[in-house]
C-alpha cells in the first residue's frame, strides 16, 4: 500500500506531524511518498518524490491549512484524501493534530479491508475554445486584468443558457457548495450546507450588482467577457490564465471530484471558527 504526505511548507509543526505519521505507518509496513518539499525538510532523498506522483498512491494526507489541502488535490487526482488541520477553520481537514496518527492508521487499515467509507465534495473546471482550466474544489474566478476603479470588465451571465446577469463588475466567481465558506463569502456570497449539491454565482463588486444566486450543481454558467485587455481565469486562487477577447467562458461541474475518507468535520462547529 501506498500513502502521500504533503506538509505545509515551512511550517515545522506540520512536517513533524507529517514525520510522526510516516514513522508510524512505516512500522505498519505502508510505504510512504513524500512531496519534495515535505521530504527536503526532513533531510530525506528527494528523488522520485514530485507531487505528481500522488495520484499513483492508496491514500494522500494533506497536514496543514485548506490552503496546502487544496494544493495537494491538484495531484490526488479521485485518490481518496484526509486532512490534518493547522490551519484556523478547517472545512476540509477534519482531523486534529493530536489525532492525526490514529485516524491516518485508522483509515488506511480500513482500506486495506475494503470497508472505509469515502465522501465526495465537487470540483468545477472553466472551459473556452482552446483552454481548460485546472479543477477547483473551492471556486473559479473569470476576471478582468485588475480589480477597482477603472478596472474591472463588462460581463454577461448565462445559467444553461438562459440570461441572469448583464452589467460591469470586478468579476464573477462560481462556487462549489465546499467553497461557500471561503473566498465566496467575503464576496457576499451565501454558505451553502455541504450536503446541499449546489452552485453560487456571486458578482464581484459589480455597478448594478444582482444579488449572489444559487443554481443546481450540475448547471453550466456561461461567463462572457468584453471590454477589457483580456480577461483572467483563476482556479482556487492559483495560475491565472489570461484569455483573448472576446470569450464565453463555461464554468460547470468537474468530471472527477474530491473523495475525502476518514473521520468528517462538524459544519456548524466549523463556522463558530469563521467569527
């Protein structure tokens, strides 16, 4: 059995935590893939050990904030993955770090006897002629070149081809139900209960801003974009990609999504942490 680890750089209380876990498992006899950086501080060989080959792993564990969580998916590939959580909120890491050896243990002898359970939480892509953008498990943002006065671009909202929204905004960002609580809100947007399969559509700082709608999750929201130098694409906060004009950009449910095991984190109890 293979397992990935993935510790949030130049943090040392997550590559301990990733260190302990290793040792542990290595003692079950589970052999251990590090991502380079983790493997660097640890002052083990690096070779072989890109974060690319998580996807060839049983099992990825990310330790650190949403942030080093959300940088590990984009190599799990639908590798089920757990999350040790450092950071402030933990929506997606559920587990705690003073548990975190016993659920990593827990989980991967539950997959060896093929009785651990696995959730599923959405990914979305933004797709043009010619471009696809990386999954995101959070949200994707169509954008101008820059945000604020004078910036910005004029946009046209399309939900499965029927017109919601026309006007000049900042953006537009869609979320999965899973990124309700992070970018999405400080955009006004709504949480979403993670068991509710949805989509937010939330204008950002738009001049005649419609309010943020919620559409089904398996909607396509067509973005187009027009007077501006170009416009920028932006999965998860991470490689903007800029597009010619003028583009239709789509915005719609990932084939693949995030399968998440071990133990689930309490929603509610979570939220208390945003205040």
């Amino acid at each position: 059995m293979k397992v990935g680890l993935v510790a949030q750089r130049d943090n040392e209380r997550a590559v301990e935590i990733a260190d302990a876990i290793r040792a542990a498992l290595d003692d079950d006899g589970v052999d251990c893939r590090l991502d380079t950086a983790t493997a660097t501080s640890l002052d083990l060989p690096t070779a072989g050990t890109t974060v690319e080959r998580l996807e060839a792993c049983d099992l990825v564990v990310s330790v650190g904030g949403d942030g080093t969580f959300l940088f590990a998916t984009r190599a799990a590939g639908d590798t089920p993955m757990i999350g040790v959580n450092l950071g402030e909120v933990g929506f997606l890491n559920a587990v705690a770090p003073e548990n975190a050896v016993d659920a990593v243990r827990d989980t991967v002898a539950a997959i060896r006897r093929g009785d651990h359970a696995v959730r599923e939480a959405p990914r979305l892509t933004a797709t043009c002629t010619g471009f696809e953008s990386v999954p995101a498990v959070n949200e994707i943002v169509v954008s101008g070149p820059r945000r604020g006065h004078g910036g910005g671009a004029s946009f046209e909202i399309e939900i499965d081809g029927s017109t919601y929204s026309t006007g000049h905004a900042d953006g537009v960002m869609v979320a999965t139900q899973t990124g309700s609580t992070a970018y999405n809100l400080s955009e006004g947007g709504p949480l979403v209960h993670p068991a509710v399969d949805a989509l937010v559509v939330t204008e950002m700082c738009g001049v005649e801003e419609r309010p943020p709608l919620v559409v089904d999750d398996d909607a396509a929201v067509t973005i187009a974009v027009r007077d501006a130098p170009h416009a920028v694409v932006v999965s998860d906060g991470r490689q903007p990609q800029e597009l010619e004009l003028p583009v239709a950009v789509t915005v719609s449910q990932a084939d693949t999504p995030v399968r998440l095991a071990g133990p689930t984190a309490d929603f509610f109890d979570a939220l208390g942490k945003l205040s």
